[in-house]
C-alpha cells in the first residue's frame, strides 16, 4: 500500500522515475505504476483489477472491500501529474466479467471525472473479455497507437513495439544483506511488459518459465517500483 500514501504526498522527484524507450518511443516508468509515453500524452496502466475484493466472495474467499477505491485514487494521482490526452488500460481491467456493471455509482463518477477531456481505452483482458459497460471510452482487443501496439497479453510471434499486461512481472535483488521482491517494468528496449497496477494483485517473477522467449535476456533491465523510487536493475543482476 506504499504506492497509496505516495498518491497522496508531493510530486515525484527524479528518483521516483525511470526513462526508456520501446523500440525508439520514449516513456517513463512512474513507481505509481503508470507508463507515460511524452510525445503522444499518452498514460498506459494494466491490470486494475477492480473490484477483486466484491468478486472474490462469489469464488469463496473474502477480501477487504477496499481495493477498488484504492486503485482509483493511485490512479487518479498518476494522472494528475502526467495529464495525459489518451490513457490506455491494458485489460484485466476489472477482475471478471460482471465487475464494469455491478460497480458502484460512486465508484464510476470517479472513472467519469478521470476521463472528461480525454480519450480513454479499455483493453479486454482475459478476465474481462466482454469490455467495460457504462463507462467512458472504447473497448477493444488491441490497439496500434503512436507507434506503438497495446495488448493485454504478450506476443511470441510479433512482439516489436509491444506493451502488454498479464503476467504481473516482479524482481528480486540483494539490498543489505536481504532479498527484496518488487513488482517491476519489464523491457528490453523492443517491447515492454507492465506491472499489475490492482492494488491486490499478484506478481510474477522475471525468472519464471512463463516469461520465457519473451524477451531478449542480454538486454532485459527491470525498473523496481521501490517504496520511493524506481530501482532500474539489469536481468544478469537479479536473484534467482
């Protein structure tokens, strides 16, 4: 929940940033979670997972009812530094097919506050194949934007220029005699994968065999989403 009490203090310094590029795009990793892309104002975000904590007492399990709200809030702050024109949330969006229309009104007038003045694109996830239903913007399966293609999971076959969802990735490096595990920002400079931005969600690490053939390991930097700052460490470095 760091990422909570950084939504609400002063802006970012330097250090709570990380620039790349994704084959020859400029973006920047914000620890909030957001990926912004300067050139076309755009903010890419992934796997929200709203309302996870309703969803989950239908699968028997229970869960604070506080998820839904709380990601709203981060993401309400990564937008006010970045005021992007386009925002792009990368699927999983809501965490089953029924979340988008079962969410409550006060929660949605704060997705409609969002996004007055912008457009808004909701990529289908596989838990949300359907799309999201009463709310601004498009629904759609993938999206070819400012050089750029946007999907929720990554590519095996054509995978230049992508960002993608999915899989969550994290790392995990050595800091004072310890291992630290962070959700991260994944790229190897031709495509990038995001980290879950839900504020329940799990994480994947890079070493995982569901990440393999993904990128090209030799060039593969992961940026750490610390607890005030993004920590951009190269795949060679991480612990396994």
């Amino acid at each position: 929940m760091h990422r909570l009490v950084h939504a609400a203090s002063a802006p970012a310094n330097a250090f709570f940033q990380a620039r790349t590029t994704i084959n020859g795009v400029a973006a920047i990793c914000d620890a909030l979670g957001g990926l912004y892309l300067p050139e076309s104002r755009t903010l890419v975000v992934s796997d929200l997972h709203l309302e996870k904590g309703s969803a989950s007492p239908r699968r028997g399990m229970m869960l604070p009812p506080y998820d839904t709200i709380a990601t709203l809030r981060i993401l309400e702050a990564v937008i006010a530094r970045h005021d992007p024109a386009t925002v792009i949330s990368l699927g999983d969006n809501f965490h089953d097919r029924t979340g988008s229309a079962a969410m409550p009104e006060n929660f949605r007038q704060v997705i409609c506050s969002m996004a007055q003045g912008r457009e808004w694109i909701w990529i289908n996830g596989n838990h949300d194949p359907d799309g999201a239903h009463g709310l601004p913007g498009a629904s759609m399966d993938e999206l070819r934007h400012a050089g750029l293609v946007f999907r929720h999971e990554p590519s095996r076959v054509d995978g230049v220029g992508e960002i993608a969802g999915h899989l969550h990735p994290s790392a995990t490096v050595r800091r004072r005699e310890r291992s630290v595990r962070r959700a991260c920002f994944a790229t190897d400079g031709k495509r990038l994968l995001m980290p879950a931005f839900g504020v329940t969600t799990g994480a994947l690490d890079l070493r995982h065999r569901a990440m393999n053939g993904i990128f090209d390991r030799q060039h593969l930097v992961a940026h750490m989403m610390g607890r005030d700052r993004i920590y951009s460490v190269r795949f060679a470095n991480l612990l396994g």
